[in-house]
C-alpha cells in the first residue's frame, strides 16, 4: 500500500473543508463520501471530484476499497459510527469532540486497541506548523517551565435549537464544540488535570451558551480558559513560565504566528503557516502513521483524547449539561 483511500461519514461543513485538504495530501487520495441522502452525497462527489458517492454509512463501512474513514457527524454519533468502522477494519479519524461522553471515548479507545484499528481524534490545532514550532520550543527551555495558561475562544453564532450546534439531543453546545480547543492544548502543554472547576451560562433549551474552565493540572500548573457562542472574542492563548511566556495570536486553534518574549529582550516573532486550509497536516499524520502500520498517533495519543473527554464530562457534571451517546443510522 502506498497510498491511503479515504471515505467522509456525514457530509456537513467540515466534511467540505476536509475534502478541499485532503488533495494536497500526496499519499491520498479521497475516493467515496457517504450520507443518509443520497442525493446529497452525489451533490457534494459533483463539487469536490470524489468517484464514489454514497446513500448510506452502511456502504462506505462495507466498501473493501476504502482505508481510512473521516467522521464527520454531530458528536453524539461518533462513537458509534466509528465503532462500526473500526469493526469493519477501517482506520478512523474522529471529528472533534471525539465522543459525546466519556465512557463512550472509553469504549472507542478500547475497541481499536481491541482491534489494533488506528484512531485519532480530529485535533488540528495539535499538528498545525505554528504548534509543532512552539512545542519544540518549549521542550528546549524558551520559557523555562511552563506553569499557567490562559485562554478564550469566543464564537458567537445565531441560536437556532435546531442547529446541531445547539441541540442537546446531539450533544450541542459551547462546551463540546469549543472547550475541546483550550482544554487540549492545555492539557498537550501542561499535562493531565488533578482539579476542575467549570462555570456556564445555558439558553432556554439548556444547552451550554458559555463557560469558564479553570484547571488545576497534575504538575503544580494552572489553567484558565473560556469559551462560548454568545460573545465575540478574539481567540488568544498565552503560556507563561518561569524564564518567559509565549502568545499564540489569535484564533489560537488554527495559528500562522507565535510571540516569543524573554524579561529584556524583544519579544522574537515565530511564523509558521499552514498547509492549504491547515486541516492537512492531521491528514497528512493519519495516513503516514496507517502507511506505517501504526495504531495511535504520538502527536494526539488516545490517553490525551480520553484525558480531554474526561475534563469536558466533569464540566458538563458542574453545569448541569447531560450529554448521551446515540446509535448512528446505518442505512
């Protein structure tokens, strides 16, 4: 094998933006995209060149040519979308958040380890150039030691209760569509979280508008991070440690550009922009590591996903948010 056939499960706006990147991966290729309408799937085949369109996920999870599957569903059907697909031997990469519930990352994880199917979550921020850059800056000691972030990642967006956004039926809200962002990278930077203490704001339907997330992380380190879809904010994380600080400028999930400041010194400007759209780089991680016959991905290991999905349960926990697992329409 040489190359990686790829297959899209749900074929929403993130699909189209995947669909756009995964043509400048050099070792794939996009070959079938499915959704529960067909007339859909060949809408969306027609616009992005791909040879397959699909009427069911039943058909792309029993298509044999297919290698890898991007799921790209409301939360609360990936995991069991991507449990059938890890069954039927394909590799998935899982749309962030990973899973509606912790238990159900539980379950995932354990099915591909079962099987020694790969998985990953679709953390872009993680393998953008910017990131990589600051990761290995941090490692070599340009801050010393990092020991507090602060964060927000304001979106606000038009309520409308049927919007997957803010269905609660679909694991809606700000708390999964955009805490996974900071509590990430936080957690990438910081390690796992010894204490939470989370904070929200709900629309009438009960789903999350807003929340804070304050961290207390196994190392002595501390997080403060916010988010939410009722504000406007301008999507900034900074690092601070014991021989400097680092500023991701905004928006922090998908950077070109990272200021690195030193006491006395100009702060040094670190550029590093993405490939194509910058949803590349996690496409190009899947299919070298599924090429090399890997399972995880060093860069997004599963236990930082599950450690993620445990922060993001405990908030919903304090904020009164119950979020469910639902079986995914096959056919």
């Amino acid at each position: 094998m040489t190359s990686i056939r790829w297959g899209i499960a749900g074929l929403g706006a993130m699909a189209s933006l995947l669909a756009q990147d995964l043509a400048l991966v050099p070792n794939a290729e996009l070959v079938a995209v499915a959704s529960r309408s067909l007339p859909k799937a060949e809408e969306f085949a027609a616009r992005h060149g791909v040879p397959r369109p699909l009427g069911s996920y039943r058909a792309l999870l029993e298509d044999p040519a297919i290698d890898a599957i991007h799921i790209a569903t409301p939360h609360s059907l990936h995991c069991d979308l991507a449990l059938a697909a890890i069954e039927h031997g394909k590799a998935v990469l899982v749309e962030k958040a990973f899973t509606a519930t912790h238990t159900g990352a539980v379950t995932l994880v354990e099915a591909a380890r079962r099987n020694r199917v790969f998985a990953m979550e679709g953390m872009w921020t993680r393998f953008q150039p910017a990131i990589v850059e600051l990761r290995k800056r941090i490692r070599a000691g340009a801050i010393g030691t990092p020991l507090t972030i602060q964060a927000d990642l304001m979106a606000r967006r038009q309520f409308a209760e049927t919007d997957r956004l803010f269905a609660r039926e679909l694991a809606g809200g700000a708390l999964l569509d955009l805490g996974c962002y900071p509590v990430s990278l936080a957690q990438h930077f910081l390690g796992d979280v010894s204490a939470i203490d989370c904070q929200a704001r709900h629309y009438a339907n009960g789903a999350d508008s807003a929340a804070t997330i304050n961290l207390r992380h196994g190392n002595g380190g501390l997080s403060a991070l916010s988010i939410g879809f009722d504000a406007h904010g301008p999507g900034r994380f900074a690092i601070y440690g014991t021989a400097g600080w680092v500023e991701i400028l905004p928006r922090f999930h998908h950077p070109t550009t990272v200021l690195l400041h030193r006491p006395d010194a100009e702060p040094e400007t670190i550029s590093r922009p993405p490939l194509g759209l910058g949803y590349s780089h996690e496409l190009i991680e899947v299919s070298e590591r599924v090429l090399a016959g890997d399972t995880e991905s060093a860069t997004m290991p599963l236990d930082d996903t599950l450690e993620v999905m445990r922060v993001l349960d405990e908030c919903a926990r304090q904020i009164g948010v119950h979020h469910t697992e639902q079986t995914a329409p096959l056919d």
